[in-house]
C-alpha cells in the first residue's frame, strides 16, 4: 500500500541531504514497527519516492513523500513521529493511489526572509525581472513571497544565485528560505496534493 506523507524538515535536520532522507525515514519506520515493501531484483531496497529536493540549509514545512509499506493505519503516525530525528515530523499521512508526486507536484511556494526591508525591497525588484514565478509579493516583515513553478526543476538556489550576483545579497547568509507550500498551482494559489 502507498502512503503519502506531508513532513516539516526544520532545525537542524534541514543540513541532511535529500539523498540521505530515504535511509533516515527508513530507520525511523523500522524503529516504529512499520514493516516497508522493498523494490525487487539484485539489490532491493524500500520502495520510497521524495518530492522535489531541497538545498542543504532551507527549512520546510510541506514537504512530500510516498512510502511503500505493509500496512498503515492512522495511530501508525504517532509512532512514526516518536521515532523521527528533532526537527523533523510527519503531519499527514493516508493511503493513496494514482499518479506519482513527480507528476503530480507542479509548484512550490517560498518564505524569503531578509535582514532589513531594504533588502526585501530589492530583492523583489530583482527577482519580479530576472526569475521565472507564478506569484510574488511583499510578504511579513522582511520578507517575500515566491511561489515557483516546476520545483523538480527550478530550486531556491536560484534566488540566491540571481540575488548575489545583482548585489542584493552576498551569499546564503544574507538570506533565509522556507519552503512554506507544494503541490499544484490552481486559481493563483499553491494547492496541498494531500
């Protein structure tokens, strides 16, 4: 049975690869008493499909993942999230058919957060002219808003790349992003796959 899962990835955790996301969920079911299904062939392993990879450093709250197991049953959660790391935590989960998240997930929708409102100021200027996005306003204090179509595609990298070579900023220090929405673009807004 499929089952797709939203999870916040913040604090520390952030600094885990997306590559090393799949063995980190996997221990973590394991220690819960989940059992998953494993891929077949040579050299199986547990059928996993993540959403759209992060940066090292940004902080989610909508993250997206499918997860192959045995059987689920909504108390499943409670004891999936006691054994997660600090800072990362499960907060939907159910069965699901259909189409895969890489088909699915079309837009994601970002927090970026600057030192003074200056910066937030040109930074919006800069972005509304040189980065491709389906929506961008003034957020809260500081801050902007950015939703981003196609997220396999297109990553917060590059803002920051556009930024520090516009002189806005000067490298990832100067800002910080949260990935604050994902899923599909429907009437302006980002719309939760779950």
């Amino acid at each position: 049975m499929r089952v797709r899962i939203t999870y916040e990835k913040t604090g520390t955790v952030c600094f885990v690869p997306h590559v090393e996301m799949p063995t980190l969920f996997s221990r973590s079911l394991r220690r819960a008493g989940l059992r998953q299904v494993f891929t077949e062939g040579m050299s199986p392993h547990p059928k996993v499909s993540l959403g759209p990879p992060l940066p090292v450093g940004v902080f989610s709250l909508c993250e997206l993942a499918d997860f192959w197991l045995e059987q689920w049953t909504s108390s499943d959660l409670t004891s999936w999230n006691k054994c997660l790391p600090e800072g990362l935590k499960v907060t939907k989960a159910c069965h699901t058919e259909g189409r895969s998240l890489s088909k699915l997930c079309d837009a994601a929708q970002y927090i970026l957060q600057f030192r003074s409102m200056k910066e937030a100021s040109a930074a919006l200027c800069v972005l509304k002219e040189s980065v491709e996005w389906a929506r961008i306003a003034p957020s809260i204090e500081n801050s902007i808003e950015v939703v981003l179509l196609r997220p396999y595609q297109a990553s917060p990298t590059l803002f920051v790349k556009v930024l520090s070579e516009r002189g806005v900023i000067s490298s990832w220090k100067d800002i910080r992003i949260v990935r604050t929405k994902l899923g599909r673009f429907h009437a302006q807004v980002v719309v939760s796959l779950l």
